[in-house]
C-alpha cells in the first residue's frame, strides 16, 4: 500500500511541524477512525491532544488530504 500526500497536506503537515512518523503511526494504528462522505478520519492520543490524520483510499494506495492536532481529546475519543 502507498501512501500519496497531497499538496494541501504536505503544507499542512510542514506549517503545524507534525512528523511523518507521527503521521504514519496514526494511519497504521488509530485509536479511533471515523468514516464520513467517502473519507476517514484517522484519531490517535499523543501527550495531552490528539492527531487527526484525513484520509481517502483509492485501491491500493492512501491519500493523506490533511493532518492536524486538536486539544478537544474528548471530542475525538469518547
């Protein structure tokens, strides 16, 4: 599988200083994943937020539409 980052999301990625290793954790193993309209919304607790890693699969390969961090844990993981 292949993992494809758009445009959007390596700005993204790059301004909000996430590491791709914190981005490929969140795609392999989420704490929680929400699929809504065709995409996922891949969740994972780090330190005292959470990361949010928006995804669409497309046969074999992942394409990552954005990534972000959110303090609102209980939103996300409850």
């Amino acid at each position: 599988m292949k993992i494809i980052y758009t445009m959007h999301a390596l700005e993204r990625i790059r301004q909000r200083k996430i590491p791709f290793e914190d981005i490929l954790k969140c795609i392999e193993s989420p704490g929680r994943v929400i699929v809504e309209h065709g995409m996922s919304k891949n969740i994972m607790k780090t330190n005292n937020n959470v990361l949010i890693v928006v995804l669409r699969r497309e046969d074999d390969n992942i394409i990552v539409i954005t990534a972000y961090r959110s303090s609102r844990v209980e939103k996300y993981l409850s």
